[in-house]
C-alpha cells in the first residue's frame, strides 16, 4: 500500500527533532503518534468519510501537524482557520467548505462553537490523549488534501483545493531548488493557513527532516537572539518583516548590531515572498548582512512557480525563473497571445503544482484557466532570462504585510454598518506593509467616531483587513458609468494627513 509521503519520512527520521517551540520539543515519531491519536479521537466523534472536510483552528505546534497529519490518516480534506479571523469569517469558511467536524485548541474551541452554531462538532485537540495506533487510508495523490481560503476578485474567499499530488510537487519542486536538507534548521513564525508558512516552510522541513523552531508570533527582538545563538540555517519571511528587522537592526548599539548580521552572514540561505521586494530593500539588507535575499514568486493556486537561483545571480526586483517542474508563459492583456521577452503579459502556470479548482466555485474554476494553463492576474515581463513583477491585473486586491486582501470582500463588509452609505476601499502604497488598507466612507460617522468604527470592524474581520486609514468625504469620485474609479480614491490618501 503506497503511504503518505510525510508518515514514510517521518518513520524513516524516527528519534530526530522535527519541531521546538514553547510546549517542548518534539521528534518525528512523536508527529506520527499524536497525529494517530487525533485520528482516533476524531474517528470516534464523527463517523469520517474519504474526502470530508475537517476543519482545524489550533495554534501553530505539535497539536496543527498531528492534527494535519491526522485529517490525511482518515482520508480527510484540512482546512485549517486564520487564527484571527472574526466569528463571520469562521462562519463562512464552516459552511462554504460543508466541513464534517473540526480539530480546536481548547482556548480557540468557543470561539468555533460559536461559529458553527451547533452543526459542525468540534474536537478539543487536549482532549485526546493516549496512544492509539490509527491506520490511514491508503495514499492518492489525486484525493483533495487540503482547502486554504483566498480573498480575490470576488466579495467572498474562495477555498482553493489541493490535492495529495499538488502538495508533492510543490515541496519536492522546492526541496530541490533549495536544497534542503535534514540538517536544516528554520524558524516559523508565519501564520499556518496560507501556503508560506505551511508549504514552503512547514511542508519542505518536515518532508526532508529538519527542524523546525515554532514561534506563536513574529517577535523581532527574540528571532535576533536566535540569529546570534547561531540556531538557523534558513529563514522565509515576507518583505514585511525583513523591513522590521532593518528597523530593528538600526535602532541597536553598533556592537549588538554587529553581533547580529555577523551571525545572519552565516545562514545558508535567505528567502523573500509573497509581496513585492522593493529592490531598495534587497540591497540595504544585503549591505547590512552581507546576504544576498532570494526572492520567488507565489500563490495559493500553486504554491511557488518562480525563483531566483540558490547559486547564481539573486537580481534586486526580479522574482527569477520558473521553478523544476512548473512552466509559464505571458500572455498579452489585450490580444491573448504569448508575448516574448520584454513584452509584459499575464503570469500563467501550468503544472503539477496548479490546483485543480476552488471548492464548489466551477465557474470561477473555468474563469481562471485558459486551457489547462492557470490564469494568476500578475502582470510580469521577462528582462535578460529573469521575470519581474508589474503589478496586478486587479484593482481590487491588495497586499498588505504579506496577506492578499479582496478591497471588495472589505467593501462589502463595511457596507454593513448602518452608518456608511458608500465605501471605496484600495491599497496605498506602504514601506514597511507594502500596501496599507484605505476606506473613503460617504458616512455621518465622523473624524472622532472612528476608533468606535474600528472596534466595530474587529468583530466583522480579521485584524489584517481593517482599515488602516479613512477619508471622509461627500462623494466617492466616479466615471461617466457611475462606476467609483478605484485610483482617484487612492489620491485622496495622498492628499490627507494620516488619521494616526
Ligand atoms: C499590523 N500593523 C499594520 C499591519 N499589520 N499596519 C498596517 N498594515 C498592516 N497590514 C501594525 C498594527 O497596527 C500594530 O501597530 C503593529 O503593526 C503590530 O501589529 P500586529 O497585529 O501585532 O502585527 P504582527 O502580528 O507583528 O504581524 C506582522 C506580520 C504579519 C508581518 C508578522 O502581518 C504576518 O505574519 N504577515 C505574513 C502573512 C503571510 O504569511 N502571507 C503569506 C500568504 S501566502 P501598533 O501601532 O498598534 O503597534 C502567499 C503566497 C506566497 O502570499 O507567495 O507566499
Ligand atoms: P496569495 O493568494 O495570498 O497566495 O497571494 C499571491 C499573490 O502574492 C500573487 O498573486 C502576487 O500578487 C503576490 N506575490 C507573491 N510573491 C510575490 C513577489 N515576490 N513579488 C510580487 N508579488 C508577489
């Protein structure tokens, strides 16, 4: 019977640490039996079919992988939960997804309760204790593996579905351009329901056996002390908190500061992702550090299609060639044809990382691929063999710290509150956050009342998606069709002072 390729290293790399993080340390064999034992708690709860969804909001350690683990032991699909997303947005990824049950850490299981009003029942991963030797359902890499939501074009995320097969390709298609390696050893601190954290740092360690040291937040402080303690070989961040770090960094007595890139000049490797690297940033870090960033290029729908080399020139603003076993092409916004170097066209990707449709959305499934090619709604041109990001194709989506927001998914929320009669939403352009979340509200709410309109928003979305700034106004600007023309909106935050 073919395995899991995860529980097949896992046996093989038995005894070695696989995760550090404040609960204590955990080795490979230890990954195995617990994910058996949520297995056999949650097969005793729900009676599990192949293909069922399984949700999970569990803080990142031992409890997330086993209960990963344990989803794919029964046949399951994992859906795992933004930690901080507000009670609607558990409440639609529940229903959306038609989840069967769901894995909780004890202190999050109210909080799904609450979500799932009494239809999905909910297993407190503290609950289940002892050793029970679940069996898994035999390996196919074309089953569903894992559903991730991603805000995009439209008011509502869609689940991006994954298959067994996809997530081989992904992480084997980095392990080896990366070359990882069982002596790797990588700080997580990202958020482990998108494909950053959980593939490219999460999946390709626990594939190859490494370690990997588990973080509940990002703190800018302690990951320098594990620099200088020499802990990691490899670090994955957005430009976010490479930005943080340079801040940091600067803000330090030259003799700590020395103490700290001396010890980052020795890591193995450095990668950059999910948002644009300004190439200001790439060459402050490296003047600081001595290291050379690698920056690539990704997305849900597929995990990483482009990179820069691991050996060979790391070029500033550029995201590289595309990675073993994913090919692209440009296709031209107007005519619809490949367009050839320096002409800039749409990224489209094809290959056994591509996902192959977003749950129950066949229409917007078919919307997004041109064949079997996988539209992206990046824009890149290809300079010199390296591929450079221009932007997006959409308005509506706006990148903030690392996360993809959906301007309209904010607008619509915001149109709830009985107060706000209109509302634009946009991305401004951000040093550190790459965009910040902007609202121009016709509304009576004014300047005064807006820390009340974010307490609103706290509970309507998570804390990622909130406004950042407001502009008040009388009416949104809009063409000759009525329809609000998104960058007038945007030089209206040019033009105001910021609200804090
Ligand atoms: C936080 N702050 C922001 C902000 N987020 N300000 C503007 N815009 C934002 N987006 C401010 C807060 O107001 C607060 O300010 C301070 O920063 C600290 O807030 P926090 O909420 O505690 O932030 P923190 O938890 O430290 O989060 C920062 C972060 C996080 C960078 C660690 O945003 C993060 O994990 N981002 C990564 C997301 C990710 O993994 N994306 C990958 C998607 S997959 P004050 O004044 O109150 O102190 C993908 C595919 C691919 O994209 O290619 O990888
Ligand atoms: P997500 O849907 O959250 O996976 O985000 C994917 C999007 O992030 C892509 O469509 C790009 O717009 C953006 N992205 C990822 N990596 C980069 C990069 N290196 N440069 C610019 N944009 C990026």
């Amino acid at each position: 019977m073919i395995k899991n390729p995860f529980f097949e290293s896992a046996g093989r790399f038995g005894s070695r640490r696989a995760l550090r993080s404040l609960q204590g340390d955990h080795t490979y064999s230890d990954l195995l039996s617990r994910s058996q034992t949520l297995a056999s708690g949650m097969g005793c709860l729900v009676d599990c079919r192949v293909g069922d969804r399984i949700a999970c909001l569990v803080e990142p350690g031992l409890d997330y992988v086993a209960a990963q683990w344990a989803c794919w032991r029964l046949g399951a699909i994992f859906l795992p939960l933004s930690l901080s997303a507000s009670p609607a947005e558990l409440e639609y990824a529940l229903n959306d997804s038609g989840a069967a049950a769901a894995f909780a850490s004890r202190s999050l299981a109210q909080r799904l309760v609450q979500a799932a009003k009494g239809s999905t029942p909910i297993l407190a991963t503290e609950d289940c204790e002892g050793i029970h030797t679940h069996g898994a359902v035999p390996h196919d890499p074309s089953a569903g593996a894992m559903i991730l939501y991603t805000s995009g074009t439209t008011a509502r995320p869609k689940g991006v579905l994954t298959t067994h097969g996809n997530i081989q390709a992904q992480i084997e298609s980095l392990v080896e351009a990366w070359e990882w390696s069982p002596f790797d050893r990588i700080p997580l601190f990202l958020p482990l329901h998108h494909v950053h954290g959980i593939i490219n740092i999460l999946g390709c360690a626990l594939w190859t056996g490494a370690e990997v040291d588990i973080m509940p937040r990002f703190d800018v402080a302690s990951v320098c002390a594990r620099f200088v303690a020499g802990e990691y070989t490899v670090f994955m961040a957005v430009p976010t908190i490479y930005s943080l770090l340079v801040s940091y960094l600067e803000s330090l007595p030259a003799d700590e500061r020395e103490s700290v890139t001396r010890a980052v000049s020795c890591l193995r490797l450095m990668v950059s992702g999910s948002a644009a690297l300004p190439a200001s940033l790439h060459e402050k870090w490296s003047q600081l550090t001595g290291q050379a960033l690698l920056e690539r290029y990704g997305m849900t729908e597929m995990a990483m299609a482009l990179s820069n080399p691991l050996k060979g020139e790391r070029r500033p603003g550029s995201v590289g060639q595309p990675l073993p076993g994913v090919e692209i092409r440009l296709v031209s916004e107007t005519g619809g044809a490949v367009v050839g170097s320096g002409e800039p066209g749409e990224i489209q990707i094809r290959g056994r990382n591509v996902f192959p449709g977003y749950w129950n959305k066949p229409e917007a499934t078919a919307a997004s691929f041109s064949g079997d090619w996988f539209r992206t709604g990046d824009v890149a041109v290809l300079e010199d063999g390296y591929y450079r990001i221009l932007g997006r194709l959409s308005v509506d989506i706006i990148k903030s710290a690392g996360y993809k927001l959906s301007a309209l998914e904010i607008e619509s929320v915001l149109l709830e509150h009985p107060d706000i009669r209109e509302c634009a939403v946009v991305g401004i352009p951000d040093a550190t956050w790459g965009e910040i979340v902007a609202a121009a509200l016709v509304t009576q709410i004014t300047d005064d009342k807006l820390p009340c309109l974010e307490e609103w928003c706290r509970l309507k979305m998570s804390r990622y998606k909130i406004p950042r700034r407001w502009a008040l106004i009388e009416n949104l600007p809009r063409n000759a069709m009525g329809k609000v023309v998104k960058p007038e909106v945007k030089n209206l935050f040019s033009a105001l002072a910021p609200n804090n």
